[in-house]
C-alpha cells in the first residue's frame, strides 16, 4: 500500500502550500512511505483526484482543492480531516495503516481494543491526584478520632477517680460558734467555787 498525496508545487495559494508542506512534513518526519502525485504538471493526476474524491468531500464549485490523500485508491482525507486525525492521534488509522508499537496511537488502539475507553493523560493525573488527597485526608481523620478517644478516655478515667474520693465533711461555721461560747464544764466530782460575796458596807 502506497500513501498518495495529491498536491500542486505551482500554486500560487500560500494557504495551499503550507497544507501541503505540512502533510508531506508529518509523513516524512514519521517515516511514512508515500508519493507525490503533482496536479499541476500532470492533467492525469489532476483528473484521476477530481473523479476519486467523494461527493460529499467535493466543494460547492465540485473541485476538490490539493492536499488529497489516498492510500492506493481508497480515499483518506482532506487536509482538514488529516489535521484532526493528527490532534486525536489517529494518524495511522485516518491513513489505512497500522500504527507502530509503541507509539500513542498504537497504545489508545490497543485499550480500545480490550474495551477500554482512553482517558486523556491530564484527566488522569487530576483523579490520581484527588484519590491521593483523599487517602490523606482520610488517614488525618482517623488519627483526629484516635486522639480524640483517648481524651474522652482520660477525662472518664478522671472524672471516675474523683467519684471515688469521700466527700470533704463540712463544718457549720454557725455551729462551731456556738460551741466555742460555751463554757468548760467541770470534772466530775469537783465543787463548783462561788465566787466570794460583796462585803455590804454596814451604816
């Protein structure tokens, strides 16, 4: 299988150019075999692209404008079609071939092909970013709950320790007053002294 592209080295659309320089670039620089079938030198080429490309890839005048790529002569693409293939990594598969081990495009072909969708590489990151900060944040709540078990523990511990205690006896103020008014008692036994009688001055 040989890539054709169809192009025309004389024309005078800058635009056209560098389409043109762009596709050959690409396959050259990924060293992808194909042939460059001018348009503008040879009527052949020109009217072999006009008859093989699509309708619905024809413009509204009905001539298709170079790049045309052609992989023998199944039709690939427009330049717009190749650029789009190339953003998405399907290159190979816009062109009919089969991608080299390796490569990205070989990698999404083989997840797709085991049922798998591919994920974009950025998307990747942010959800294994967000499982690892959420593996983190779970580890530091759990560390937050031991610590505060063991609090509940000790203030239950203490608060059971002073339960235990026996309870201070309280002392009336009112009654120790009283108690130190009154007077001693005798021992048993002993007289009482009277105290000694006024002397009643006689007149």
């Amino acid at each position: 299988m040989v890539i054709k592209v169809f192009i025309a080295n004389q024309s005078g659309s800058t635009a056209i150019k560098k389409k043109q320089q762009d596709v050959l670039g690409f396959l050259e620089a990924n060293k992808i075999d194909f042939k460059e079938m001018d348009i503008a030198a040879h009527e052949e080429n020109r009217k072999w692209m006009r008859e093989n490309v699509p309708g619905e890839k024809r413009p509204q005048n009905g001539i298709p404008l170079p790049p045309q790529i052609f992989n023998d002569e199944q039709y690939c693409g427009d330049f717009e079609s190749f650029f789009n293939a190339k953003e998405d990594n399907g290159v190979y598969a816009f062109l009919g071939l089969t991608p080299p081990p390796g490569s990205k495009e070989a990698h999404q072909a083989a997840i797709i092909q085991n049922g798998e969708i591919p994920e974009d590489k950025e998307i990747l990151h942010l959800r294994r970013a967000s499982e690892d900060q959420l593996g983190e944040n779970n580890e530091m709540l759990h560390n937050h709950y031991e610590r505060s078990t063991d609090i509940n523990e000790n203030i239950g511990e203490n608060k059971t320790a002073k339960d235990e205690e026996p309870p201070h006896q309280m002392v009336d103020l009112e009654d120790a007053e009283e108690e130190s008014r009154k007077p001693e008692s005798p021992p048993d036994g002993e007289p009482v002294e009277k105290e000694d009688e006024e002397e009643v001055d006689e007149s």
